[in-house]
C-alpha cells in the first residue's frame, strides 16, 4: 500500500512494503531518485527511494543468515498511526528475530525529513543489531561535493566510509545536510551508476556484520536500541 504525505513543502510516498520511501520532493523537485527496478546483468534490482536496513547494514558474514541489509526492507509493515506529515509503520521480526519488534517513523517538517527507527527485543536471549538508512539521493551528473571535498566518483562503487554523525553535501546545486539524531556515527557513500543517483547513507557502525569485531551492537532483552536523523534541505 502506498500512502502519501505531504506538507506546504515537501511530499513523500511511503510504501508499507518494506516501509519504502518511493519518492521525497522538495518544492516538487526530487530529492531522492524515484524508485524503479533495473536490470543487473540477468537480474532486476530495486533501485531508489529510500529504505531502512534492519537489523543489519550490509552483509551479515556473522550469523550468516541475515539477507543483505536486512529483512525489514522485504517485508510487510503495518501501519500504526498516520497523520498529513507523519506516519509510523511497525514490523515483527522473523526467525531468529521473530521476538523482535521493530519500528520506523517519517516525518516532515517543512523541507525536512526526520527519519527515526527503534528496535525493541521482547525476548529472552540478546539479539544482535547495526542499522542504517539507505537513500539514493537524485544525483543527475554524478558529481558530489561533500563537506567541500570533490568525491572521486570511480571510488563509489567500491564504497567510501566515513566516520561522522552529521554530513553537508551539495547534489544538483541543490544544499542538503544529514544531521545524526542518534546512533549515526558512520556514512557510506555509494554508487553503481545504474540510474541518476547517490547513495549517502547513515548507519550505526557501518556494515559491521561483515566482521564481528567492528562493532555490532548487543541488543539486551527487553532493551531499546533507537536510530535517528534528519535530512536538511536548503531552500
């Protein structure tokens, strides 16, 4: 189900399959590249808008049972509350995290997107978590200018990592910052050239999952793990 908000600013499309943002305007000019399917050698890939990877950034090489960021993205969400500018969407967890609860709020605030997501372990046993955001921010020609640094678009396939809470990058003449709220300490930027965009994504410790010892978190029974940022753009 696709759901739209909107204020006198800004407009989003949500959709409750894998609590997906297709589409975030600004004055109707698009902020993140629509979401679309393309073609990767025999595959069709989603490509756009803006996802949550939950539980896990990237490849889980740990457990080895997580698909690639996460499940959450797959999954059906439902719908909590919903208001003109604001929606908060819930999933339960599955299989090994089926005692796990997770929720996602979107909010905007004039041409800002506040994006918040908590995960709460009502079971007995510690549960492993390092989330992220994952959007694809409309990128015409390619070029960024993050933190008033040029980033060398041949290294975008490959990710670049950088540590951080907040990040200001100018896309299309186009001002935007990520502000970390909470738990946002590390930035993957990211590129495969398949479509108009640029991935700038915040997480919690990047892709942990790939190695143990880069920090995931232990999430406690019946503790809360919350992440939390807003994106910023300059009118």
């Amino acid at each position: 189900m696709k759901i739209s908000l909107k204020n006198s600013l800004a407009s989003l499309e949500v959709n409750t399959n894998g609590a997906y943002i297709d589409n975030f305007e600004v004055k109707d000019i698009p902020i993140f590249f629509p979401k679309v399917m393309v073609k990767i050698g025999d595959i069709l890939k989603i490509r756009g808008g803006m996802h949550v990877c939950a539980p896990n950034f990237g490849v889980d090489d740990t457990l080895n049972s997580l698909p690639s960021h996460g499940f959450g993205r797959d999954l059906l969400w439902e719908v909590l509350e919903q208001r003109e500018s604001f929606i908060k969407l819930s999933l339960e967890g599955v299989e090994s995290y089926k005692d796990v609860k997770f929720t996602v709020v979107y909010e905007l605030d004039g041409p800002n997107l506040l994006l918040n997501l908590m995960i709460e372990n009502i079971s007995d046993e510690e549960k492993l978590v390092a989330p992220g955001f994952h959007p694809y921010f409309y990128a015409h020609d390619h070029s960024v200018v993050i933190n008033d640094r040029s980033i060398d678009k041949k290294e975008l396939p490959n990710s670049i990592y950088e540590d951080s809470s907040n990040e200001k990058f100018k896309l299309n003449d186009k001002q935007i910052e990520i502000i970390g709220i909470k738990n946002i300490n590390k930035y993957v930027f990211w590129s495969d050239f398949k479509g108009d965009y640029i991935c700038i994504e915040p997480t919690y410790n990047g892709n942990a999952f790939d190695d143990k010892e880069k920090g995931i978190y232990h999430l406690k029974s019946n503790e809360i793990f919350e992440i939390s940022c807003e994106i910023r753009v300059k009118l």
